[in-house]
C-alpha cells in the first residue's frame, strides 16, 4: 500500500475547503461585475398617479436609458409605507429589486411601536432623490394677515382651532406639530388619507390651517382660495418665489420637507450600491428630470454619497423622535 504523506492529504483538505467556502463568494463577485444584466424592480410604497410615484417613473426612465436595462415600477401601497419596504426588506440582495420611499421611513422609526423590519439594519442606503417643502396655508376667513398674528391667534384660543393633514406621522403633520413646539400654541390634528382630502376640507371651511406641498398650493393661491403665510424651506420657494420662509420670519428651527430616497436590501455588495448612487447622479442631472422635479417643487441635490444619504436618514429619524412622541400620534 502506498504512503500517503499526512500534510499533503491536509493539504488537499484545506485547498478543497477554501474552494467551497469561496464558491459563495466568487457568485457574489461575479454577479456584481455583470450587474445589471436583467431588468429591476423600483417597489414603490404608494399609489400610482402620486408625487412619489410620478417622480420615482421619472428617474428610473432616465436611469434606465444610461444602465441598458429597463427598470419596472411596482406600487405595493398598505399600511403606510410598510407593506413595500417589508418586501424589499426581505428581497435578495442583488441590486435587482429596491425601494423608493420617502421621509415615512424616518419618521416610521417612533411613530409605530413594532416594525416588521429593523430600518436602519436592513436597508442600504442608496441616495437622496430629492426633497420638498410646503406652505402654511389658512382660510381667508382667519382674520390674520401674516404668521406673526396668526401665532398671536393660536397663542390666544389654546386648542380651539384645528388642522389637516395628508395623514398620522406625515411631514404634513409633523411640521405643524414642530411648529406648535417651537412657538408655544396650540391646534388639534385631523388626520385624512392623502393631501387632496386635507385640502378639499381647508377650501370647504372645515379645518383652520395646513402645510400643503408648494406644487398642489400653488394654483389654490393663485385662486385666493386660501392665504399662504409662509414656507417651510430655508430658501424661498421658486413656486411662490413672494412668500416668504419661516425662517426669514425667524422660526429656521421650524424647517419641514419630505423626501424621495432610493435604498437596496441589507448586505448589497458595495459596488452595486455605489453604481447605483453614480446612475442616480446622471439621471438628476438631466434637464428633462429636474424640469419634471420642479413642477412637483422638488429641490435635486445629487452630491450625497450612499454614507452621506445614511446619516441623513438617521438624523431625520432623531430629529422627529421627541415631535412624534409629544404628538402621542405613537401606535401599534
């Protein structure tokens, strides 16, 4: 019988265990080099025909015409923003299936006890899309003129007037409820399902003020169907370029925007993410996108990098954390 040498067979124990544990790897790298060689999946948490949708079918057209691969938009619309972020929370890895959400994903993080996901562990963040400011609106028949008297009214009938919203823990309730936080009044939140139904209801008489999105105001102002007082922006808004911001009326702390941001499962290799983030940089710098970004009063801003985009999305979630618990808007 032939003498078999003790560290040549550990030897070839060793190189075949290598191979093995690499397998998984190599499939990894060799997907990535080839990627995208398939369409992909833009999950949209909301209804087609919204800002979001509109705006996410937009980028992916333009994205999709520099990568060579079309990419499909599906709305999976429930339960907020959950029920899409849940399947892409739980979608392969690979870069072909992701999500567009918007600040819900933040603010989500304390306005619900439990998550069927974990936001900050199970997502990559990807890159910002673009944010959007709104206006504080009131009724004509509110005897205020400016924000000044209209912070004076509230000051002085605690709780007696009341404001809509596109919905509980939208920004479009949220930012009022920062703003009663920081100017010491107080208001009752009404909460509807969508912007559309909040406003109807302000134009009909039944609620006293809102933020709406600068885009679905303007018309309405222009109408003198209700009174603008302010915008929620730093700058003002190219839409309503003669309002003015909260933050000339010295409230900057009462900023207030949403969101579009794009973001892949967890552990999506790091190259994928990073093509990702320099094709969204093409498409937001495309004349066609950002004319269609500002009919929807978005303001592009390409230059986050997917850690940047990060610790933006983390900071959102620990600026609106002590607004939602103080709201008691917190639910199961």
């Amino acid at each position: 019988m032939p003498h078999i040498d003790s560290t040549t067979v550990l030897g070839r124990r060793s190189l075949l265990g290598l191979l093995i544990s690499a397998g998984p790897m190599a499939s990894v790298l060799a997907q990535t080099a080839s990627y995208p060689n398939r369409s992909i999946r833009f999950i949209v948490p909301y209804a087609a025909g919204g800002a979001t949708d509109v705006l996410a079918r937009v980028t992916a057209d333009a994205m999709a015409k520099n990568i060579g691969q079309s990419i499909v938009i599906e709305n999976r619309a429930g339960a907020g923003v959950i029920l899409g972020s849940g399947l892409v929370a739980k979608a392969p890895p690979d870069g072909y299936t992701l999500l567009i959400t918007t600040s819900a994903h933040s603010i989500n993080q304390t306005l619900f006890r439990k998550l069927p996901y974990d936001s900050d562990k199970d997502f990559e963040p990807v890159a910002i899309l673009g944010k959007v400011s709104f206006v504080l609106l009131v009724q004509p028949s509110l005897e205020v003129t400016d924000l000044k008297s209209f912070i004076e009214l509230l000051r002085k009938n605690p709780g007696k007037y009341n404001f809509g919203s596109a919905g509980l823990g939208s920004p479009m309730h949220v930012g009022p409820e920062l703003f009663k936080n920081i100017t010491g009044t107080e208001a009752t939140h009404i909460p509807y399902k969508g912007e559309t139904a909040a406003l109807n209801d302000l134009l009909g008489g039944h609620t006293a003020f809102m933020y709406a999105s600068t885009a679905t105001a303007a018309p309405h102002i222009k109408a003198g169907a209700v009174r603008p007082l302010a915008v929620t922006s730093l700058r003002r808004s190219p839409l309503l370029p003669n309002v003015p911001t909260m933050a000339e009326l010295g409230f900057p702390a009462a900023e207030t925007y949403s969101w579009i941001v794009l973001m892949a499962p967890a552990s999506t290799s790091r190259d994928i993410v990073d093509l990702l983030n320099r094709e969204v940089g093409k498409a937001l710098s495309s004349n066609e996108v950002r004319t269609r970004m500002a009919e929807f009063g978005f303001d592009v801003d390409s230059r986050l990098s997917p850690a940047e985009t990060r610790e933006f999305i983390h900071a959102e979630a620990v600026k609106w954390a002590p607004i939602v618990k103080a709201s008691g808007a917190v639910t199961d």
